[in-house]
C-alpha cells in the first residue's frame, strides 16, 4: 500500500528560504505559483518572450523573467508547460541547474521515457495534484487542498522527499491527502487510465451504443439522451458512492439488467485488448508513437480530431444541449440564490 502524507508530515523549513522557478503559467503553473507565493516561498514565473501569459502573471503580483533567467536564480525548478514542450524547454534551462537544485514536475511522461534525463547531483521530483490548476487554486483560497501525488526519481542531497512534502503543502495538497507513487506507477496508470477507460474506453461506448440504437432505427435524440447525457447521472453517483452507491440509486431492472449484460459487452476479448493497451505503455510503444507524432507535425492526430468532430452525436448533441441551456441556467440560478 501506498504511504499517504498529510499536513503534519510536512515541515515548512524545507522549502521556506528556497527560490521556486515555475516554468509556465496555465492550468497547473498560475495555481503552483500563487499558492507557493501566498505559503511565504518566493516565486519566478518563467516565461518566454512575447509570452501571452506574461501580463497574467505580472497582474496577479508575480515576478516574471525567462525560464532561464528563471531557472538560474532558483533552487526548485517547476516544469509545468506542456509535456509536448518539455524537452525543448528544459534544453534552454538544463545549465542553470547546480548540484542541490531540484527539477519538479506534476507528470512523470517526460523523465520516465528519457525525454529529459536530468544530472546525477540534481534531485528529481513530482508533485501532482490531482485536479486542473483552476481547483488547486480555488481550494487552496478557500483554505482547503486538493488531493495529490508525490514521488521522488532521484534524491541527490537527501532531501528530496522532504523538499517535495514541504512544496505539495505549500500548493495546499497535504490538507487533503499526498499519496506516495513513483515516476513510472503515475506515468503508465495514467496513460492507461486516459485511453482505455476514461477518455478512449467511454467515448468508444457512447458511440457503439448511439450507432447501436440509431442503426435499429432509433431516433438520435433518445439515442443521444439515453448514451451520452445520462452518463453524467451514472458518474456522479459512481464518484460519490462506488459501484455499491450507483446500483443501490438505480432501479432493481436496471442493477439487473446491468449486472448480467455489461459483462456481455465488456467481454474477455475487451480485457486482452486493454492488456495490449498496457503493453504499448509498459514497452514505450505509445510514447515513441506519441513523440514522432508531434515531431510530424501531429498529421494523424489531426485527421482524428476532425473525424471524432464530425460524428453525428455532436450535431444532435449541440442541438439538444442548446434547447435545454436555459434548464441549465435556471438550476444555476436557484443553486446561487441567497437561502430565505
Ligand atoms: P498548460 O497547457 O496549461 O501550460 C500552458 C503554459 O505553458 C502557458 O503559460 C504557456 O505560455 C506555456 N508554454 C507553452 N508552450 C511553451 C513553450 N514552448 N515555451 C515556454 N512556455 C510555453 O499546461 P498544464 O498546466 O495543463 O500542464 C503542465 C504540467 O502539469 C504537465 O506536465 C501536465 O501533465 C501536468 N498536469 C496537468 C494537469 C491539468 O489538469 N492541466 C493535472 C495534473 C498535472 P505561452 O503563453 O507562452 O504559450
Ligand atoms: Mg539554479
Ligand atoms: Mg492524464
């Protein structure tokens, strides 16, 4: 079982008198970085020239500079631009690191595939919440945490772990919960998490289940209702209460019918394929697939985009979702109001 730390395993002291250079400023960067400066830890935002970021990070109070200006004057490197951008990113800022300095990350992709393969006396280390960066800030405003994960690939001085602890509790991920992982637990059950359940895995059953109803002659607004809009009920109930608390809200029909047809669907050959899926992570096949991809220019990436774009279920979708907005705006509105 994996550690899990919280507020009190953290002391302060180790990253109170360092300098953190946070490389980017979007999801993740803007979050990190106002939270560490609001913890008491002074803050670089690194940025390239003619950044579109630069002005937001000069508006909320931050000093800005390039990554290398960034990266020289600091003793915690964080890395949170796009994993695509990464290794260029961090050939302009590699010589900056001295012996003792840390890299950090929020994603192992980069370091676990040897696309960036930091010095021996440099520690090695991942803090990543597990949320987009607009939740790690607004909790953190709100004096609570998002939870998170931590791991530690090199510890060149020793304290790496500590150093680590010490910047999730100052971005506020140890009021909820920091679980212990390393760079390639966190690296491949992502990947495989994103393409064979939730990203790849449920668009693909939307779509066999729509086309399913829709080729018997269905008509595409129930098709649409029932195989994609209503996954937002199933999902909500599975976050708050588990496979336990999803079937006991369902009718019995539906725990039934559920019980004995989804195995039917999601079959021992579904299971192969995702051990396949998992191979392809394990082995690096993916991500040399992945890395050529962007080198080419992202060709086939590209015609995917426009094909999943082009999917009838987006057009009923669209249609439906704009006659039902003001549904959406009025449980907003009643959500908002002041109690009487
Ligand atoms: P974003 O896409 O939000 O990062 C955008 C920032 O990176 C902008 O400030 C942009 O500045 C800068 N940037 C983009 N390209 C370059 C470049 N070539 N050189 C310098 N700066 C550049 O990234 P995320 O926050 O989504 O991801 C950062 C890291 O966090 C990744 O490792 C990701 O896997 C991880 N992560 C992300 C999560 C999320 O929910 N988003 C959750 C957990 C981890 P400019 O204005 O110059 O373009
Ligand atoms: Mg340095
Ligand atoms: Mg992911």
């Amino acid at each position: 079982e994996n550690t899990i730390y919280h507020d009190d395993d953290a002391a302060h002291s180790y990253i109170e008198e360092k300098t953190v250079a946070v490389l980017g400023y979007g999801s993740q960067g803007h979050a990190h970085a106002q939270n560490l400066a609001e913890s008491g830890v002074d803050v670089i935002v690194g940025l390239r020239e003619g950044s579109a970021s630069r002005s937001a990070a000069r508006e909320d109070g931050l000093t800005v500079a390039t990554p290398t200006e960034a990266a020289a004057a600091a003793d915690v490197v964080s890395m949170l631009v796009p994993d695509t951008v990464q290794p260029d990113v961090y050939a302009a800022i590699e010589s900056e690191l001295a012996a003792g300095d840390t890299l950090q990350f929020a994603h192992g992709f980069n370091v676990h595939y040897d696309q960036i393969e930091p010095p021996e006396d440099v520690d090695v280390t991942m803090v990543a919440p597990k949320g987009p960066g607009h939740i790690v800030r607004r909790q953190y405003a709100a004096g609570e945490g998002t939870p998170g994960l931590l791991a530690v690939y090199r510890d060149a001085t020793g304290e790496a772990r500590q150093e680590a602890l010490a910047y999730a509790d100052a971005i506020g991920c140890t009021r909820a919960g920091v679980i212990e992982t390393t760079f390639r637990e966190e690296t491949e059950t992502d990947l495989f998490g994103e393409q064979a359940v939730l990203c790849g895995g449920v668009t693909e059953l939307v779509k066999a289940g729509y086309e399913t109803l829709t080729d018997a002659g269905y008509s595409e607004e129930m098709a649409y209702f029932e195989c994609l809009n209503e996954l937002k009920l199933i999902v909500d109930l599975l976050y708050e209460g588990g496979m336990s608390g999803m079937w006991d809200s369902v009718s019995d029909t539906a725990e039934y019918g559920g019980l004995t047809r989804g195995e039917v669907v999601v079959d021992d050959h579904t299971r192969k394929q995702m051990e396949t899926v998992l191979e392809d992570v394990q082995n690096g096949e993916f991500a040399r697939e992945w890395i050529a991809e962007n080198q080419a220019g992202r060709p086939s990436y590209g015609q995917r985009r426009r094909a999943e774009k082009a999917h009838d279920i987006e057009d009923v979708g669209e249609e439906l979702r704009g006659l039902f907005a003001w549904s959406e705006e009025s449980h907003r509105e009643k959500a908002n109001a002041p109690a009487d």
